[in-house]
C-alpha cells in the first residue's frame, strides 16, 4: 500500500471516528453541564472547599473564580518546579532557574505548554505528574468551564448567573476528562507506550558507543496532554518519540484524542440550547477548515523540488520514514487548529507553504475545532460577528439565538477578536527590533521571522508547538512569552464572560421573517468568510514577511 493511500484511509478513518464520537460524547457533555445532581464525591469535594454546589455565581464572580484559581495554580507549579531538586524521583536533575520556572508555570495553567527545555533532562517523576500533568487536566477543564457559562448566556434570560465555576471545573475533571484518561492510557501502554518509575539506563549502542535512555510515567501524561488539547511532551521530541508514539496505530490515536472532544462540544451547545442544527452548523465549519488544512498541508508536503527532495520522494526532512507525510501533514493540521502544541514531526523543517500553513492555523483563533472549550468559544464569537456583518447588510437590529446583539454586546466581540493579534504583532515586531533577541534566530531572512513569528502566534494562542529554529531560553523571551500566553489566555475570557453575563440578562426576542437562519449552509459559507476575512486578512502583511516571501523566493 502507498503512502499516500494510507494517509486518505488514515484520514477516512479518523472522521468516521470522530463523526461516530459526535452525538453521544456531546449529549454526555451536555448533560453534565446541565443536571442539577451531584455525585457524592463532588459534594465532599465542595464541603472541603467551601463552596455551595447549588448556587450559581454571576459573570464577574465566576471570572474571579477562573482567575483566582490560574493565579494559585501557577504560584503551586512555580514553587513544585523551583524546589524539585529537593522533591523524591527528581532524577537528579539541575534546578531550573527563575525566568525558565516562571515560563513553565504560566505556559502549563494556560493550557499552552509551551516548553523552552527538554523534558526528559529538566523534570523529575514527580513534577511530571503532580504538577504538569494535574495542570493538563485542569487547565483543559478551565476552558470547557467558560464556554459552559457562555452557552448559558444564550439559554438563560433575564438573570445575572451564568453557572458555578466550582461546579463545573469538578464535573469536567471527575466525569469527562478523567475517565477518558484511564482508558485511553491503558491503550496506549497495550501499544507501546512507556509508562513506568525508571530513570536513565545506560544502553550499548551499534557504534559502541553508550546512550542514556529515560523511562517515566508517559503514557498518563500523554493521553491529556492530547486530550485536553495541551501539547506538552514528556520528552523533548514529543510525538516524534517512540516512548511517546510507538507506531502508526498510536499516531492516529493521539490525533483522534486531541480532536474528539472539541469536535463533539458543537453537539453540547445545541443540545444546551435547545437546537441541534446550531450545533451542526458550526462542526460544519470547523470541519470544512480543518480537512482543507490537512490536505493544504499535505500537498505542500509532497512537494519535492530539488536533487534531495526528488531521492526522498517528498520533502522528509524533519519528518520520520515510519510516518511519512501524510500522517505527518494531518497531525500538523489538526495539532495547530487546535490548542495542542504536539508535535510529530518539525515544523522548522516544512516546506514554506506548509510551515505557513500551520501558522496561519493558529492565527485564525484555534478554532477548526480549537482547543478544549477556547475553541467553540472562539467560534460563538466569530458567530456573532458573522450575523452582526449579516445584520448590516440588510439594516436591521442583528439577532443570534433569540438574543439581540447591540453595541455592548459586539464591544465585547470585537475586544475578543482584537486581543491576540495585537499580543502577536506587537511581540514579533519588539523581538524583531531588538538586535540581541534577533540573535536567537538560527536562521536569517523570512525564515528567522517565520521562527520568531511562529512563536508569539503559538504563545498567544495557547498553542505550544513551535518552529524549534530559534534559542528561547533566554530571560528576555522566557518572560515576553510568558506574558503573550497570560494575556492571550484570560484576557479573550474576561471578554467571553462578560458578553455570557450581557446576553444572559436579556429577555428573548421570537424569530420573524427578517431573522437570520443560523442553522443553514448560507450561514455556514457566511461564517467561513467571516473568518477568513475578519481574523485572517489581519496578519497577512506579517505572512507576507515570513513563509510567503521564503516560498515565493
């Protein structure tokens, strides 16, 4: 069988998957949105946190509880990195210094994980698993937990609550992300996938030479780390490691993985308001761009100008021959339209095209199906500005879901859209200004802007995969960095929350002739537009900078 036959059956198989995992994941998600009953371990939980498991808080209140909570969270996996030398099954490995702990702090709470170390030679066992793997699991939750509070600003009405932030982040961990954990790390194991306490082994290799090889607890790191759309890699090639991904099987497992839960949160929102075909609507979307990605990529991939290229049959470099392109270009597509940031082969090494595609992915917002909840929030979002746009056309008052959009409402929407372009262009060109950060670039010309222009996207974004050309560890960027992936985080959810409280205070209006029908193809092709329009035309001057000058050339 060719490789490029594997790669559609491959491609074929993963939306059968997905499209099989579509209803009942999403009902179940809805439903536990949704019920009014607790299980008996979520009311221990309450009781030892204080927190009423029946009352719900209202949009400032649930914000400053997203917040409080990422602060804490940081401050606890800043110290637990910091003192790790001191900690049991640290492995013995150095003390990380400060602007590099505070790098990963912030990168794992923002769901980026974002890493500017190797992680087999810079963590311990137990910072592993009892800080950045608890941060995977929760971090996710965190954005599962505001796109709830927003789809409840489209079903409540005349109220000032939105949810209970408590309540949710615990039923997102104990009924959804943790059971999915335990059973997918268990295929993962079955299939290769190294999950134990060892340390470094001295192995013989070929040459005759010696080689340290690095056991741990990898398996239940990897399966939320592809889960819960993190990214973070146990081991510094990521994906691209066989303790990490064994085979071919594995690979399509850990891309389904990282698509199955944002691509099933479109059926909780229509279940949650009351119309599936809302839901399909924007699947639709996100499925239209993520299988025109892949094949984008792909194709670029395939290219093969050149004496070396032409020996290979395709542009290999930085990729592995026991996964070739095609599986390469569909992990590439669907890690960078999500929030993921795995890896399993190098972007710096992708042709122009491709590499220009994978940023561009992550300009758009994340959100072909974007990561776990930002991604669907991102969507709603860019949904209001697409019947706002349609509103003005035909010069009436815009309305989504019941819920008239007016000046406060597409204020927010559009602070939302202008937030992580701003942190992305003004961080590149800063960088860029600066002769010693421009230093750090390994390669000069379009190519050593697409690095630094791949980073900030990815930081901004939440992403966490990077171009992997350029030095980064330094204090300067480890602390630039840092603050594009605070900023790029919360500041789009003080945006989201507030629209949830403004839209969950109104008193529905009914549908009339004149009403945009958001369930049809004609607004599916308007929201297409929307963002390629209104998101993407926006970082075309850096685009033309970086990966299309380099192609063109």
């Amino acid at each position: 069988m060719g490789s490029t036959l594997a790669g559609w059956l491959q491609a074929l198989a993963l939306v059968g998957a997905l499209a099989l995992c579509y209803r009942p994941l999403g009902d179940y998600i809805a439903r536990l949105l949704t019920t009014a009953k607790h299980l008996k371990v979520e009311r221990g939980l309450y009781k030892v946190i204080g927190v009423d498991g029946d009352a719900d808080q209202r949009w400032p209140v649930y914000l400053r509880s997203v917040l409080a909570f990422s602060a804490v969270s940081i401050l606890f996996l800043y110290g637990l990195i910091r003192l790790q030398t001191y900690l049991l099954l640290n492995l013995g490995v150095p003390q990380m210094a400060s602007h590099q702990a505070w790098n990963t702090a912030i990168s794992f709470v923002t769901n980026t994980n974002w890493q500017s170390y190797s992680g087999e030679s810079a963590m311990g066992h137990l910072v592993q698993m009892a800080g950045l793997a608890v941060q995977n699991f929760v971090s996710a939750a965190v954005g599962i937990a505001v796109v709830a509070a927003l789809i409840r600003g489209f079903t409540r009405n005349r109220t000032d609550r939105v949810g209970n932030f408590w309540v949710d982040l615990t039923r997102i961990v104990l009924r959804l992300l943790l059971p999915l954990a335990i059973v997918f790390a268990l295929v993962l194991v079955a299939n290769g996938v190294v999950q134990n306490f060892h340390g470094f082994h001295d192995v013989a290799t070929l040459g005759g030479g010696t080689q340290s090889i690095p056991g741990g607890p990898v398996a239940s790191q990897e399966v939320i780390k592809e889960l819960g759309t993190n990214g973070g890699g146990f081991y510094n090639a990521n994906s691209a490691h066989p303790f990490e991904n064994p085979n071919g099987f594995t690979n399509a497992l850990e891309i389904f993985l990282l698509l199955v839960i944002p691509f099933a949160l479109p059926r909780a929102f229509g279940r949650m308001v009351g119309d599936n075909r809302q839901g399909y609507a924007i699947v639709a979307v996100m499925g239209l761009f993520w299988v025109a990605s892949a094949a984008l990529i792909t194709f670029a991939e395939a290219q093969h100008s050149g004496t070396a290229l032409n020996a290979a049959g395709a542009a290999m470099e930085g990729k592995e021959q026991r996964l070739g392109i095609a599986a390469s270009g569909l992990f590439a597509a669907s890690t960078t339209l999500t929030s993921t940031g795995a890896v399993n082969s190098f972007h710096d090494s992708f042709t122009p095209f491709g590499g220009g595609l994978t940023i561009f992915n992550m300009m758009l917002g994340e959100i072909a199906p974007g990561g776990t909840g930002s991604g669907l929030y991102g969507m709603l979002i860019l949904a209001i500005v697409a019947v706002f746009v349609a509103g003005l056309m035909v010069g009436r008052t815009p309305e989504y879901l019941g819920k008239k959009l007016g000046g406060r409402e597409m204020k927010f929407a559009s602070l939302y859209i202008l937030t992580t372009p701003s942190i992305v262009l003004i961080g590149a060109g800063i960088a860029m200004a600066l002769p010693g950060e421009r230093a750090g670039m390994l390669n000069s010309g379009p190519h050593g802007f697409s690095e630094v222009l791949y980073a900030f996207t990815s930081a901004a974004n939440n992403n966490g995969s990077a171009f992997a050309g350029i030095t980064v560890n330094t204090e300067w960027y480890d602390t630039a960095l840092g603050l594009a992936m605070v900023f790029g985080r919360f500041l789009p959810m003080v945006f989201v929350l507030a629209l949830a409280g403004s839209l969950a205070q109104q008193q529905p209006v009914p549908a009339t002739p004149g009403t945009l029908p958001t369930h049809k193809p004609l607004f599916v092709g308007l929201l297409s537009g929307v963002v390629l329009i209104v998101v993407g035309l926006t970082y075309f001057p850096a685009l033309a900078l970086g990966p299309i000058a380099e192609g063109l050339h």
